[in-house]
C-alpha cells in the first residue's frame, strides 16, 4: 500500500455507553481506589487490542446496535469503567489520592468510523499500513495517557468498516485494568453478543467469568494510598516526546517458526533441568537478535523487562477473574557478550529462571515497596547520555499472547 494512496479514518458517529441497569442515582455503585501499583503507571498509554474481520456485516446498522447494547449489558458487570477518576486532594500532608467513580461522567465510549482500505492493506505488515492502525483505536488521538481517566472513558470500542470487512478497536486505561481483565472484559462483551437474539433481552445476560473488584493488599496497608503531590507535575502526566527517526516494524513468527525455537532451546538445553515456554523461547531469539541489530557492544549491559501475573503468584492463587492492574515487572539484565557467546538456549534459560523465581514473597516485596513510597513512573527519565545508552539496550515485552484471545467472535 503506497503512502499516496493512504484514507484518513472518518468519523461517522460516536456516543457514551452506561450500564443497562444503570439506578442513575449517585451512589448507586461503589467507588473502586486505585493502588500505588496502580498509581505507578499513570504515565502509560492505554491498552488497545482489536479484531480484524474479512467480512462485513449483512445488516451495518444493526450489527451496531448490537455491539452498543452488548457494551451497555457488558459494563453491568464491569460497572467501573463506565465512570471516570476523581481525586482527592489532602493539604495538610501536601499528598493526594484517586479513586475510580463508576457514577462520574457519561459512560464508555462507542465510536463509528470508516476508512477507504481493504483487509489485504493492513495484513501486508506494511510500514505505511500502521499509522491507519494506529486510527483504528480512538480514531488515533494522540497525547493520552492513564491519568486522562479523569476525564476520557476508561474504556472505548472503536466499529471502522472497511472496503471490504471492519476492524473492532478495543482501547482500556492500565491503571484500572492489566491484559488478563482487558481479555475477561472482551471475552464477557463477546458471550453477551452471541446470546442475544434479535427480540434483545431485558435480563442481563449471564458470563463465564464475573469480575470481582477486591483490591490485593498486604496486611496492615490501607486502601487508601496517597501520591506525596496535591498536584501532580506536568511533567509525570504528558507523553514523552518520541524521537522522530524512530520507525515502528511489524515481525510475523508462524506457529512452527516458533516450535522451532522452543524445540532447539529446550535440546540445547538439555533433559532435567526444566521445560523453556514458548514464549521463553521467542523471547530469548528477540532479545539476541535486537542487540545484534543495534550493533550493540559486547561489554554493554542490556536488560530484558518481562511482565508476570501476580495472581498465580500469590498463595492461595487468585482467581484470573479478580480485575485490575495485578501485573509485575521481571527484569533480566545481562552483557550482551553472554548473550551473543551462550546463545539461544542459555538466554532462555536466564529468562525462564528469573520468571519462575518471581514466587510470592518477590509478589509482596514489590507490592510493600511501592506502597511505601507511591510513585508515578515518568514518562521519559532517561536525561543523562549513559542512561540514554541503557535506554537503547532495553527489550520490554507486552501483550502476551497467553491470554484467551481467540475465543471472543463478533461475527
């Protein structure tokens, strides 16, 4: 697909969302506070996830009618993100805190949109396809981040049709949410799309997974937990400016090209000593090969960031239904020498044995440290030019593809 040939996404219509069965009274749902490790990831962008259908539907008009309905039944369970952030200023201690009100502001977002392309364009993995991709969720505004909860929805479903099939744009705040509650949430819309019948049900259809709003807390802490500003700095709120020679790629694995890595890190490995995930295994080839890419030196240190449920974690487990940002960071930092001389087996290996060592006393080290010091993460703290330097030998992973995400169907 050639850049002069590129369609702007058009706005056709877009309104709110509120629970079906919405009181409308003040007080009718209960606030939900945000966490420090909620609080910690103000700085971040929304999640977006989204469905790429071949097909248009036989009836556009309709088929809309039944996502906003299925939304509206959706957000009875998932009451929260129809609400907006508030918060709570303490002049006494100089501090603040946030907390979610499912009553505050008109809803969740529903957006209608259109763009001149076909299916083929955005599967090509293109460069020039990814800025219509990037328009594909909250028709591409830029500049957001989670703190905007404050006043944008916390969650938003973009319908863009295509000339030949629509694409289903999924965007959620990741200060209320992590991948595992995103995926419960479109799992429970998809369940209620396909139960309802033309007739529409009054009676909130029933799902498999109710979320449960029950904040994780080591004993002795409130749930109440304050930032050490009454205002937070522009500074901690605004995106970080991107460097603009920076060029965004696309990189398909197939299912085999990925058994094989998994199969030859686990022979290299050898018997006895534990199986390397897929997942490991990817992880591993990605990390080498950025560093190879980037040239980078032997003696430099290069840190690979992996994201762990805590859920599991934690003794006994909790349920994957219990919603929220639950969501640590495993970072493995090695030389990249090791890397490059040891090879595929060995840095799946660091990989595999960092994440299974995170068990729950790592869990509630973390949680306790952030707690006692709730901080927001700036957007860009990377200043000086040697940690400009580390900055460029990160390898951050995001968006694992463990979650449930071909089971929701919008057909």
């Amino acid at each position: 697909m050639s850049t002069e040939h590129h369609s702007k996404v058009k706005l056709i219509s877009e309104c709110f969302i509120r629970p079906k069965h919405d009181k409308g009274e003040p007080k009718s749902r209960p606030c939900l506070n945000l966490l420090a490790g909620d609080l910690i990831v103000l700085s971040m962008h929304y999640m977006q996830r989204g469905f790429l259908y071949s097909k248009k539907p036989t009836d556009t008009s309709e088929f809309l009618d039944k996502m906003k309905n299925s939304f509206s039944y959706a957000l009875d369970y998932y009451y929260p993100l129809a609400g907006r952030f508030v918060t709570v200023k303490y002049e006494d201690e100089q501090a603040c805190s946030i907390y979610v009100d499912p009553n505050k502001g008109p809803g969740a977002r529903f957006i209608h949109a259109s763009v001149g392309v076909s299916v083929s364009d955005i599967v090509s993995y293109s460069p020039d396809a990814l800025p219509i991709v990037r328009s594909f969720f909250e028709l591409g505004e830029t500049g957001v981040v989670d703190y905007d909860g404050h006043t944008r929805a916390l969650v938003s479903i973009q319908v863009t049709e295509l000339d030949d099939g629509i694409f289903i744009g999924f965007t959620m705040n990741h200060s209320v949410a992590d991948g595992t509650s995103l995926w419960h949430f479109i799992n429970s819309l998809s369940e209620i799309f396909n139960s309802l019948d033309d007739n529409m049900v009054s009676a909130t259809p029933k799902i498999s997974h109710v979320p449960i709003f029950d904040p994780v807390l080591p004993e002795g802490y409130s749930r109440i937990q304050k930032l050490p500003y009454l205002e937070l700095p522009k500074e901690l709120i605004s995106c970080a400016d991107v460097d603009p020679q920076l060029r965004e790629r696309i990189f398909h694995f197939s299912s085999s090209s990925i058994a094989k890595l998994k199969e030859q890190a686990n022979w290299e490995r050898g018997s006895g000593l534990g199986q390397i995930s897929s997942f490991q295994a990817l992880a591993a080839h990605v990390w080498i090969s950025i560093n190879r890419a980037r040239n980078a030196a032997v003696e430099q240190m290069t840190t690979c960031f992996v994201p762990v449920d805590i859920r599991a974690r934690l003794n006994p487990p909790l349920s994957s239904d219990r919603f929220g940002a639950m969501v640590h960071g495993v970072f493995i930092t090695k030389k990249v020498g090791e890397l490059f001389e040891n090879g595929l087996a060995w840095t799946a290996t660091q990989l595999h044995e960092a994440i299974t060592a995170y068990d729950e006393k790592s869990v509630l080290a973390t949680m306790k440290a952030i707690m006692d010091n709730p901080s927001v993460i700036p957007p860009d703290d990377y200043t000086t030019e040697s940690n400009q330097m580390q900055k460029q030998s990160q390898v951050r992973f995001a968006g694992s593809m463990r979650f449930d995400v071909y089971q929701p169907d919008f057909n």
